[in-house]
C-alpha cells in the first residue's frame, strides 16, 4: 500500500512539474500582435533556460523516485534522489550493497540522466 501511494505521489508531483513547465514555456513565448522582434534581455533567455533545466532535473527527479516506488529490492523511502543539470545524487541507507547497486543501475537508466553519484551509506 505504501508503494501505491508513493507512485501515486511521484505522478502527482510529475503532473506539477509538467505544468509548471508549460508555465515557464508560456511566460517566454512570443506573444501575437507584438510583432516577431525578440525584445527579451540576454538575463530574460537564461532565465527561460535555466527553469526548463530545473523542470527536466525535476522530471528526471520524479522518474527515479516512481521506479523505487515499485521495486521489490530499493526502499524508495530509505534513499534520497537529487538532480542537478542532469546528474542524479543518490544518498540514504541501504540494506545492502545489491540495493544500493541496483538503485544506481536504475538511476542510470533513466532517461535524462547523464551520470550519478552514488553516496548511499550501506548496513545502516
């Protein structure tokens, strides 16, 4: 039952971090009857930029948490995810160093991922 309800969360917080997306896509677009010209700021573009990075990180994030919700080995409560411009962070405690392994493993085979860090204590 704790699974469900954690999947049920991970697509709950992915649908937010969906909309936000759209949100920061929005607010950038060009806007009809204003004309073609790109009036924004140099700091206006990387801000776009830089919300759509936090919103990818954020989705990578929400994909790695929903594939240890329904493992039978990884304890999705036990092992913490951070992503930062597509490099996922793993910490937390492990049973053992075949849940800690396959929690990189999974992490690693997640779309959007370009590498991870793996600092999961093990036997703790």
């Amino acid at each position: 039952m704790k699974k469900i309800n954690l999947v049920k969360h991970a697509i709950g917080a992915a649908a937010l971090v969906a909309a936000f997306g759209a949100i920061a896509q929005t607010a950038t677009a060009p806007r009809p009857g204003v004309g073609n010209a790109d009036v924004s700021t140099p700091t206006q573009q990387a801000s776009g930029a830089d919300a759509k990075r936090v919103v990818d990180d954020s989705v990578i994030t929400t994909r790695v948490k929903a594939k240890y919700a329904v493992d039978e080995t990884v304890k999705a409560t036990k092992i913490k995810v951070d992503t930062k411009r597509s490099v996922v962070t793993l910490s937390g405690n492990a049973a053992s160093k075949a849940e800690a392994d396959r929690a990189v493993m999974m992490a690693r085979e997640t779309d959007g991922v370009t590498s991870v860090v793996n600092n999961i204590r093990i036997g703790r």
